[in-house]
C-alpha cells in the first residue's frame, strides 16, 4: 500500500479508536496492526501532530507493569474532524468501487 494512501487513513483510523475509548500509543499500534500493517514509529509522530491539531488532549495513568502511560483522549474538534474525515472517506471509497467496477 502507498505509504501517501496509509498515512490518511492512519490518521482516520486513530481518531475513530479514540472516539470510542482512551488509548496509549502502543496499544493504538496493537490494534491497528492487527488490520493495517504499520510500526510502531509511524504512530507517535502522527499522535503529535493530532495533539498540536488541537484534535486529542494526554493525560498520565500509573501502569502496573511499567512507568505511567500516556493515554490520548480525544477532544470535541477531534470528534468534529472525525466526522468530517469519515464521510470523507466513505465518498471516497464509493466513488473507487464504482471506477473498479465499470
């Protein structure tokens, strides 16, 4: 897959996990490679920029198998951009199917 294509849709993706829940970077990267393959170091550049986007917000939880986690949270214009990014995609997508198919 395009690296270009995989990173917007990396960027859908992690804000959609986080519309339904907290998360930390590895376990972003443990869910999203069990559908996408990706790296580890793909995810946190793009968590940094989403959280100077004004789209996630961090905060720290004690582990009981290690340091505090960094879990990222999303934020009201992070549900906006979801929304918007979702219905952006499915447009998308239909409007390949349907060149696939002619």
């Amino acid at each position: 897959m395009s690296i270009q294509l995989k990173k917007g849709a990396l960027e859908l993706c992690v804000l959609s996990l986080l519309s339904k829940a907290d998360m930390y970077g590895f376990e972003l990267v443990g869910v999203i490679s069990t559908h996408v393959k990706i790296s580890e170091g793909t995810i946190y550049p793009l968590l940094k920029r989403i959280k100077d986007d004004g789209y996630v917000t961090t905060y720290l939880q004690e582990s009981q198998e290690g340091p505090p986690r960094k879990y990222y949270q999303i934020t009201d214009l992070g549900r906006a951009t979801t929304k918007t990014l979702q219905a952006e995609w499915h447009s998308l997508v239909a409007g390949i199917n349907k060149i696939l198919e002619e």
